[in-house]
C-alpha cells in the first residue's frame, strides 16, 4: 500500500516535470523564432534600402555606406557584389573607414574575427523591375558581446535554470512530500496490522488509538468495538464453562450416588431411588434451558446496538400484557402505576429481555400482593424503569450476589442466569441496575438508562 501510494504520487511529480520541460522548451523556441523573425526584417530593410541606393549612374556610394553602416550597426556581416559577382562594399571596409572611436565601440559589441554561420544570399533587383539582377546581397549574423549577447543568453539561462530549479525544489520536495504522506496514511494501518496479528494470536487486550475522526477513525472505533466484543465473549465462554462444569457436577454425583444405592439395596423401594434421579434430571434440563438463555441473550450482546423510537408506555404495556395470564393464576395483581406518554429512542432487543427477566422473577418470587412498574426521567439526562414486588424478598447478602452468572438465592426456583444476563445488558447500554428489599417482604429492582431523545 505505502509503495503504491508513493508510486502513484511519482507518477504525478514526473508527469509534472515533464511538462515543466515541454515548457521550457517552447520558450526558447518561441524566443528563437522571435530573434529569426527579426533577423528576417533587418535583412529586409537592409535589402530594400540597398535597392534605394542604386540609380541610373549606377551604385550611389554614401547611400551604399550608410545601408551597409546600418546593416553593421544592427549586427550583421555584410557584403555586396554586383551583377557579375565583384565586390562592390563589405562591412569590413566600412569598419575600416570608421573613426577610431566607432569603430572601437563597434568592436566591443560585435566579434568580427568569428562571425556565425555562412553568409546567406539574396539578389538585389533594380527598383521597379522584377528581372533585372544588379546585384547580390551576402550577409550573415555577427556574435555579439555585452548587453545584448549577455540579455539573449540571459533569457535561455533562465529557463534552463527556472527547470532545474523547479525539478530540484518541487520535484525533491514533492518526492519527499509523497514519501511523508504514503507513510502518514499507511501508519494506522500499520497499528491495525499489528492489532489483529495480536488478536489472531489470541491476545484480545487491545486497542488501536482513535486519533481522527476520519474514515481512519471510524474504523478504529469499529476495530476497537470488535476487540472489546471478542473480550467479553472471551471473558463470558471461560466463565461459562466453569460454572456449566460445576452445576452439571452436582446433579451428576446425586444421580451417581442414587444409582450405586440402588445397586448396593442401601435403597431397598427402587421407586424412591427412581424419584431421586428424575428430580437430578429435571435439574439438568433446567441447565441446559439456561445455558440456551446465555447463549440467546449473548447474541444480544455481540450484536451492534440499535435505537429505536418508542413510546415508553405503550412499549411496556405491551410487554406487561404477555404476562396477565401468569399474574391471574397465581392471584397476582400486576400494573403499571404512572401512564405518561413518553418517547424516546431505546434498543428494542436488549431492553425487552430485561423488563421480561425482571417481571418473570417478579411473579416467579412472589406469592401474593402486587406487582407494579413505574418509569419516568432523572435530571433530563437517564429515565428509570422500576418494577416492584410485594414477594419473598431478598437477604442483605443476597442483594450484593445475585447479579453474579449462576448465583441462586436460597430460595431460588431457577438456574441463576437471568439477572446477570439483566445486569449485562444494562452494562452494555451504559445503564445502571439496583436492587432494595426487605426479606419476606418486598423487592425493587430499579434499571436507569441513557435518556437518548430523538429529534423531531
Ligand atoms: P434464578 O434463575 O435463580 O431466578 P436470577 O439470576 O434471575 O436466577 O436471580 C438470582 C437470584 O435472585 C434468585 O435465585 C433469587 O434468589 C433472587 N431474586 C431474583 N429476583 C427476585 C425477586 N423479585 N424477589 C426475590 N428474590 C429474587
């Protein structure tokens, strides 16, 4: 991935080398097409005013000099022959006839002794007429010095440098921008990697830190939520099978014990051995029931949480209404005492499965009186659910035990499951439980969850 990522970014950096040279490129050609053209021109007006300078008598001497002058003033290497091919003027007898002052000056600027190139020719034709030849233009291009050599070479030093400049400048720092940021993108991946080989191994004791709130982030906060997922399960499946060990062993050594009685006639009436073993039996079915509860309710827990909008009575009173039939057989009045509209956003699944434990243990620890439920708002931040019970109560001792997974009461008339799945539940809806009872008299149990209003 950093390789790809660098690569790409290289793919772009030289893509944009390439074209700064396309247009370095073009910049000198434009500019020496520019000093082409302008060559062309003086040439031109060299050529025409040669023309001017020839009349009926032939050659006009001073006019001669002075195209020839102009023609070396502006740079060039001038010769003129006439129709028969005989010198009539070169430039080199007009530096000649110079002051010593011009044509000093004139040697400063333009080298005599090396002139560029060869000559190129042009016929000269009499003015009016496009036949008759006079004569024949040589001229070539003299190498200049100073000013205006330096400002030519000047501009394609500048261009040539303006590229290298920017191939060292942007081109290195592009490549080590490129380099910075293939590894500032892959570096979290980098934390993921060595997590999940930690995981694979089975260390779940980790967390990748969230540092944005990009998709990096929003990532990590999956990985980090999957990673707390696999440490529970982890936590739940050994303390499961602890506890499962210990509860089928207990029946198993009655059953075993039954059995050899039996075996022995230390029971004389079979009947009564028998008895004995299907009461050891009815225990283990009851474990496996509950051992399928965990197994239902841990679903739950692995699954992602998902609120939804309800309206807090109607939600609980449908609930409530599963459990009438149960109430009237055993002489039970169950309602709910406060009935305001309430809407608020709750996770349907978990929330159900701990109102239906509360109410089942409700009914299932209380012989007479009522049952009632109440909820309500603390402080616009949690709302509570209370179910109430006029049952057998719980002892001080018991109230700080029974949300332990397998924990039964003395009185117990179950497999000690379902107030820790309760207790689990809530924990992972970042609620609280408690419980208040007075032994042989009453039991509260009180869950306060997160208020999360919906909007609109
Ligand atoms: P169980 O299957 O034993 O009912 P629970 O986890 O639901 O397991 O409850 C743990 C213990 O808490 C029970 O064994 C019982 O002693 C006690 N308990 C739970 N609810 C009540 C209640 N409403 N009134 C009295 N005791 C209760």
């Amino acid at each position: 991935m950093k390789s790809k990522i660098f690569f790409s970014f290289v793919v772009v950096i030289f893509t944009a080398m390439i074209s700064n040279f396309i247009f370095k490129w073009f910049i000198v050609k434009d500019f020496d097409e520019y000093n082409l053209a302008a060559e062309e021109l003086t040439i031109h007006w060299i050529l025409t005013s040669l023309e001017e300078s020839y009349g009926n008598d032939g050659w006009d001497d001073k006019m001669l000099f002075e195209s020839i002058h102009w023609g070396l003033m502006s740079g060039f290497d001038v010769e003129l022959l006439d129709k028969e091919g005989l010198k009539v003027m070169d430039s080199k007898a007009i530096l000649q006839s110079l002051k010593p002052i011009m044509k000093k000056r004139m040697k400063a600027i333009l080298n005599f002794d090396n002139p560029t190139g060869d000559y190129k020719e042009y016929v000269i034709k009499e003015k009016n007429s496009e036949d008759s030849k006079i004569g024949t233009l040589r001229i070539r291009a003299l190498a200049k010095y100073g000013l205006p050599a330096v400002k030519e070479e000047i501009l394609k030093k500048r261009a040539k440098y303006f590229m290298l400049i920017s191939f060292f400048i942007a081109g290195g720092g592009s490549i080590l921008l490129a380099f910075l940021f293939a590894a500032y993108l892959t570096n979290p991946l980098k934390r993921f990697k060595e997590a999940s080989i930690k995981i694979a191994k089975g260390d779940f004791n980790v967390t990748v830190p969230i540092k944005s709130s990009d998709e990096i982030g929003s990532l990590a906060k999956s990985f980090n939520y999957m990673a707390e997922a696999l440490r529970r399960e982890d936590r739940l499946r050994k303390h499961l099978m602890t506890n499962i060990t210990h509860e089928l062993r207990t029946p198993l050594t009655v059953m075993k014990a039954n059995l050899e009685a039996v075996m022995d006639g230390v029971i004389s009436d079979p009947r009564e051995g028998q008895k004995n073993l299907e009461e050891e039996v009815n225990k283990l079915i009851g474990l496996v029931k509950s051992i399928e509860d965990v197994t239902k309710a841990e679903e739950g827990f692995f699954r992602r949480s998902e609120y939804e909008k309800v309206n807090l009575r109607e939600f609980l009173e449908g609930l409530l209404s599963q459990f009438d039939q149960m109430a009237i057989n055993k002489g039970i009045d169950l309602s709910m005492s406060r009935k305001v509209n309430l809407s608020l956003l709750i996770d349907r699944e978990k929330l159900t499965t701990v109102f239906n434990n509360l109410i089942t243990n409700a009914i299932k620890y209380t012989e007479k009186g009522n049952i009632s439920v109440e909820y309500g708002v603390i402080d616009h931040s949690m709302f509570y659910i209370t179910v109430n019970d006029t049952g057998i109560g719980l002892s001080e001792e018991d109230q700080d035990l029974i949300f332990g997974r397998f924990y039964k009461g003395r009185t117990s008339k179950g497999m000690g499951v379902g107030l820790s799945i309760v207790k689990e539940l809530v924990d992972i809806m970042k609620g609280e439980i408690a419980v208040k009872s007075e032994q042989g008299k009453c039991s509260q149990f009180q869950i306060k969850l997160p208020l999360k209003k919906h909007n609109g």
